[in-house]
C-alpha cells in the first residue's frame, strides 16, 4: 500500500561500484532519495550496505559511478562537503566523542559565541535542552558521554544530526540499543522528519520497523541492487527471499540438551545498586536467557561474572569448585567467555587483521612458558574462519572492514577458539541481518551439542523466547522470575520485568 510522498530528488547514485585490495563490495549500484520519503536499505551483513552509506556520507570515494545532489553532478563526496551540505549519518557504532558531555559533542564545531568570542555555554545549554524536548527524553547534559548507556548516546547523536541543517539523515540501526518506548520516539522523530521534507534512509534488520516506517525498500546482495519498490510491493516473505534468495526459519529445534550437570552456580553476588544478591545455576547443554528492560542489571551481572568488574560480595563455583575471578584473563583461564554488548568498543581490535582478532583468546590457552606458538594460532584461527563462515575468508583482512555480522562471528570464534565451557552472548545477534543470525543460532546449538553451557541477554523477544531453555527475568538488579522456555510468553516476560514476581523464583 503506497504512501504520499514529495516526489523531489534529493541525491541520485548511478553506477556505484567499490573494491577493497581487489575485493569487489559494490558493483554497478543505483540509488535515488527523494524528500519526504523514508527509503529502507536493506540485506544481509556483507551486502555493502555500509559501503554505500559511507560513500554518500563522504567516508570512501566511489571507484566509479556518478552521483547527483540537489541537481549538482559530484564525482565525489567528502566528509567535510556531505556535513556542510545536509548530508547526515547516524552510525550503529556511535562515532561521538566520549570524554565530552552530550552539549559538546552535539555543537561540536558549530558553538554559540559570546561577543567576546568564548563559547556561550549558557546559549549551548538551552540548543541541547530544546533539542532533548522535541525528541522527549532527558539526558544529563554535563556527564561525559562515555558514561552514559548506549541508548542515550544514540539519542545525543541523533539530537546533533538534528541540530545540523540537514537534508538528508541515514540511520544505521539505531534501535538496536533502545527501549520500546525509545524506539516510539525515534520513529515519532522520523515521521516529522519526513513530514519536513526530509529525505530518510533507514538501515535496519527488523522488519517490523522497515513496514511500519518505509516508503521505498532497495534490496542489496553480494554488493549489487537486486530490487528497488514502494514497500507495498513487499511483504516479509517476499523481502526475505529478496535479500538472501532463500527462506529463513527461526524456530528452535524441539531437541533440548540440557543435562542435569551443574556448571555454573552463582551465589548472592552484588555490586552496589545494579546487582543486587543474583543466585542461579547453569547446566550442561543449556542456554539460560535473561530478560528484562534497559537497567534492569543484566549486562551488569555477565560482566561480573566474566571478570570484566569486581563483585562487592557474592561467590562463583565451577564444577562445584569456588573460583576468584579478577579479570576477563582470568575468565578464559577458567573456562568462561563473554560476547560483549558494545562489539566495537569491547569485542574487536579494529585496526588488527582478521587472525590477530582470533588469536587473542587462542595465546593464554596454548602458549607456555611465554613462548607463542603463531602456526598453531594461524591454523587454527583458519579453522575458526571457514567453521565460522567469515567472509571474506582472508585473515590478513583488518576486521573494521567485515560487516557488522561478520565482526560478530569473529568474536564468538574467539570463544570457541578458546574452547570455553560457558559462554555469554550479550546481545549476541544486535546489527545482524536475518541470515548471518540463524547462522549464529546454528553455532550456538552446536556449542549446545558439544556439552557447553551458554548464557544469553537479550532484548529480541523473539530470539529470547525461541531460543533459551530456561528463562531469568531482571529487574531493579534482582532475579524476580524463573521461567521454563516451553511456558515463556511475550506477556509473561515482560510482566515480571516490569516488577510483578511470577513462575518460580530464582
């Protein structure tokens, strides 16, 4: 079913086409915005989805192709052009500075001046405050960035995109961090966006939202434009068979491998006001998820659990063996690898290759005596790739360039390369399209198969419904419910997590 739309063309992409070290990533790729139009970019991780956007926003030059902004022909953009000319994007890795406050960040660049010549903090403060009223949330404006959830920062680089004179705004998987109630907003912000004659291109891999917001959908694959439509051409059949030429189902297997083998077992651990007093046990071939909303503490356990930091009280047994684990080192040495939520920050080293990438966890398990055996990693960071299906296969590839999806895989081969007995995925599958996710889900059941135990955050109802055999609700830093994964509901997870005690308690 069309919508109306302002029929202006914004930007016109003729003929793209990209290489990196002879790797074809874009060939012959023709893109139009137009005002008033939300134009969903859609396909799998490695499609060359990011590819495309940092041409329009000026981060990579075309090798070849021609592209046509406000009826100006360019060969070219450039950062600094795209930025001074309406063109911007909202990344999926928030690109803002972290040890500057959210004021700073958004006027960065374009402060009010007194009329001595200082910034007018005063003025500076009343832009952002105005600006955090339209998007109807409060964020404190004086706190470095870096200390504030990942949510919020998106926010703040949302509200700076807004603060620009923009003409055209790319979103690159901007609710994969947000509550529900965020995500209204957002999605309030783009309607008025469009409405304003705005040209939007949204990148995301949910396809209720492509549905709810989308005008138009292009359809990337392997780097060419496989369908460009209205969206009432589509629907989510149709749109999966586009992206991947096949069909996706996301259904657990009926076979469970849970084993009546305890693993893990956490007892009354805290830390401050985030985790208050949490007791579970994990079993042998199980995937345990926790739900719950933003704030609710559970990244904040698995961080304690992984080492990353420090318990105030509480103990932590390993085959019923207590263990004192100060650091993520000390974690893999006992068996115990976390998947972070923050992949860019805290999951890759983005200027290493693919190999050095993998070979992190592989040096504490097989070196010895300081001595680093580099063609046992190599071969078996090689193994990890073609087991992981990491395209492209080339470890000498800097991981910043894979997609997001194959970031992800090269971060849980880490853990498998480790041979780790407990893994914990935190968001395991955020930014990942639908293919490269049943392929993670795949691992994971294998990993299951093999005797591990996984633990899993997750705000994708779906996933976490579908794929956990056993389910713990958070909420205010406590476990409030146990729920058996044949039982679980949408309704059920989300009233414990709201604060109501249901199901059998932890």
């Amino acid at each position: 079913m069309g919508r109306v739309m302002n029929r202006k063309s914004i930007l016109q992409m003729t003929g793209i086409c990209k290489s990196f070290a002879g790797v074809r990533v874009l060939h012959d790729v023709s893109l139009t915005l137009y005002g008033g139009e939300v134009h969903c970019l859609v396909g799998e991780n490695g499609a060359g989805k990011s590819t495309l956007i940092k041409i329009i926003s000026g981060a990579y030059f075309p090798d070849q192709g021609t592209i046509n902004y406000l009826g100006q022909d360019r060969r070219q953009i450039t950062l600094h052009w795209a930025r001074e000319n309406g063109i911007n994007t909202i990344y999926q890795e928030i690109d803002l500075v972290p040890h500057l406050t959210a004021i700073e960040n958004i006027l960065l660049g374009a402060e009010p001046l007194s009329t001595l010549g200082n910034v007018n903090m005063k003025a500076a403060a009343a832009r952002a405050m105005k600006l955090f009223e339209r998007l109807g949330i409060i964020i404190p404006l004086n706190v470095p960035l870096g200390r504030l959830r990942l949510a919020q920062q998106q926010m703040v680089a949302i509200a700076k995109a807004l603060h620009l004179n923009s003409r055209i705004i790319i979103f690159d998987e901007p609710t994969s961090v947000f509550t529900n109630k965020e995500t209204e907003i957002l999605f309030r912000i783009i309607n008025e966006l469009k409405a304003a004659g705005l040209a939007v291109l949204y990148i995301s891999h949910h396809m209720e939202e492509i549905f709810k917001l989308g005008d138009r959908i292009t359809v990337l694959r392997d780097g060419e434009l496989i369908q460009s439509r209205p969206i009432g051409e589509f629907n989510k059949t149709t749109l999966i068979q586009a992206m991947i030429g096949r069909d996706i189902e996301f259904n657990r297997e009926e076979m469970r491998y849970r084993t009546n083998v305890e693993l893990l077992s956490v007892k009354n651990l805290s830390a401050g006001k985030i985790v208050n007093n949490v007791s579970f046990s994990l079993y042998q071939g199980e995937l345990l998820g926790f739900g719950g909303l933003v704030g609710a503490g559970r990244t904040e356990l698995m961080r304690l659990i992984a080492g990353v930091d420090r318990a105030n009280s509480g103990k932590i047994f390993m085959h019923d063996r207590l263990v004192h684990i100060k650091s993520p080192r000390q974690s893999l040495r006992q068996g115990i690898g976390m998947l972070p939520e923050n992949r860019a920050e805290e999951g890759i080293v983005a200027e290493r290759p693919v190999k050095d990438n993998l070979s992190y966890s592989l040096i504490e398990k097989i070196s010895r005596l300081g001595l680093v055996k580099w063609k046992t990693i190599f071969r078996k960071s090689m193994d990890v790739i073609r087991e992981m299906t990491v395209q492209p296969r080339d470890p000498q590839r800097l991981i910043k360039y894979l997609s997001g999806g194959n970031q992800q895989k090269v971060v849980l081969g880490k853990l498998l390369a480790a041979d780790c007995d407990i893994v914990i995925l935190d968001e395991p599958t955020r930014g990942v399209d639908v293919g490269a996710r049943a392929e993670i889900y795949g691992i994971i059941r294998n990993m299951l198969k093999q005797g591990k135990a996984v633990i899993m955050v997750s705000s994708d109802m779906t996933e976490l419904l579908s794929q956990s055999d056993r389910i713990l609700v958070m909420c205010q830093g406590s476990i409030v419910a146990e729920i058996d994964g044949k039982d679980a509901t949408e309704e059920k997870v989300l009233t414990c997590a709201l604060g109501s005690r249901q199901g059998g308690e932890a």
